[in-house]
C-alpha cells in the first residue's frame, strides 16, 4: 500500500490483525531482518505497518547498503542528524500515518517501535494521545560527538514537557540498547530516566568485553542484525518483554 501526506508518498508494508504497531526501520532501510521483526509482531496478534522511508525494501545489508543510504541522509532535509532539541521533519510524516492507523483499527490507541535513526520518533508520536505505547530502541540520532548530543531526544522542551505529561498519565516508554553502544550512548537513556522517571523501563543488554553471551563490543540492532534467537539469550528476552509489552498497552492483557 501506499500513504501520502502532505504531499510525499511513501510505500507501507502492513501485515496481520488486531492492535496497529508502526514498526520504523533502522539503516540502511527495510533489510530483511527489519521485515522478520514485522513478522514476528504481526503473529503476535498485531496489525503492523513498516514504512519505507530509505533504501531498498528487502535489500540485504552490505556495506553498499548502509553507503548509499548514509549518503541520502547525510544531505536529507528530512532527517535532523544533529540537532538537539528539534525534531526531524519526517516524524510529522510519521505522525500522520500513526493517525490514519488509529482511524481505521480504533482501539485502545497504536503503538510504535522506532530504530536507530527513527529510534526516537516513538517518543514524537506522544504528542498525539492515539500512542499507547512507544518502544525506544536503540536510537542514535542525533549524532553523539559532544556531551549535549549525547543526552539529546531531539524534543523541544515544550514537547519533552508533553511526553512527560503522557508518562505521569499511565502512558510508559520503553528503551533498549547495548551497553557499549557508541551510537546509542547511555548518557541518552540516563536522560529519559531523569526526564521520566519510573515511567521509563530500561533494558540495557550487557556488550562488554568478556560478557556471558559473547555479544560484540559494537553490537547495536537488539531486535534485528544482533537478535540472538535461542532460549535464555538475552536479546530473545529482551524481544519477549517487547511483546508483552504491547500485549499489556493494546490487547491490556498482562503476560
């Protein structure tokens, strides 16, 4: 299918039943591992829409890959790769399609899981009552070279100020990255804790050097190129708290 807004169409891949969850995909694009998680979600009783929003849908990742969708947003207007307190402009594109979703599935409201890039237009699409529950994995914008960088949501304290209204409400947000993540820096979910407080459920998946799992220093995708998917790892855990998680804000069924 496709969505327009505001005059830009975008290709959107949907899949299943029940509750909507957007799932946004991390660099360079739709790989297939971004499609597997769609699925994996959609069999867990969901309606999942995945927007294209860079790249190939369903291209393998390869360095040409991530190259040339770097590239594109390096010089793209769409997205803020540095700004700190600024959203990107394609998040309200985002917003939109969240809407359009809500409209036709009803219900208790949608979800959004965003990623790497997109990780925190999950926390954007707060500022309409309709996200009932926002999954902030790994996000990495904007880039993390200085101090403020490294702390930034890319919100403006008067959207910030919302997103905690929303939490303080009974709307949590949910955040996971690796420990040694680079592009995603704990200084980053040390300010949603400090912003949000209990409402804020932080996994954070242990990639130090000589971790029980072996995991690698610069592991970064938890539900995607680094999901583990053996019993007892925990990026499979991490993946199950995930669908408990929406289970418990849109079906409101616990477990």
């Amino acid at each position: 299918m496709s969505f327009q807004h505001a005059g830009v169409t975008r290709k959107v891949y949907r899949r299943g039943a029940g509750p909507g969850v957007v799932i946004l995909h991390e660099l360079p694009g739709l790989i297939p591992e971004d499609i597997a998680l769609g699925a994996r979600v959609a069999d867990a009783g969901f309606t999942v829409f995945m927007p294209s929003l860079l790249g190939t849908p369903g291209k393998r990742d390869s360095c040409l890959h991530i190259a040339e969708s770097a590239a594109r947003l390096c010089i793209s207007r769409e997205f803020n790769n540095f700004a700190t307190r600024r959203r990107s402009p394609i998040s309200n594109w985002v917003r939109a399609l969240a809407r359009a979703m809500h409209a036709e599935l009803g219900g208790r409201g949608i979800g959004a899981i965003g990623m790497c890039l997109t990780g925190n237009f999950a926390l954007a699409l707060m500022l309409d009552p309709i996200l009932a529950a926002p999954v902030v994995c790994h996000p990495a914008l904007p880039a993390p070279y200085t101090r403020a960088q490294r702390a930034a949501l890319q919100l403006s304290d008067a959207e910030l100020r919302i997103v905690r209204e929303r939490v303080a409400a009974g709307t949590p947000v949910l955040g996971l990255r690796f420990t040694e993540d680079w592009f995603c820096p704990k200084e980053r979910f040390d300010r949603l804790t400090a912003e949000l407080g209990d409402g804020f459920e932080r996994i954070e998946i242990d990639s130090s050097e000589g971790n029980p799992y072996g995991i690698r220093r610069d592991a970064h995708s938890v539900l995607t190129r680094d999901l583990v998917d053996r019993d007892g790892h925990p990026t499979r855990e991490a993946l199950a708290r995930l669908l408990a998680f929406l289970r418990e804000h849109l079906h409101g069924t616990a477990g």
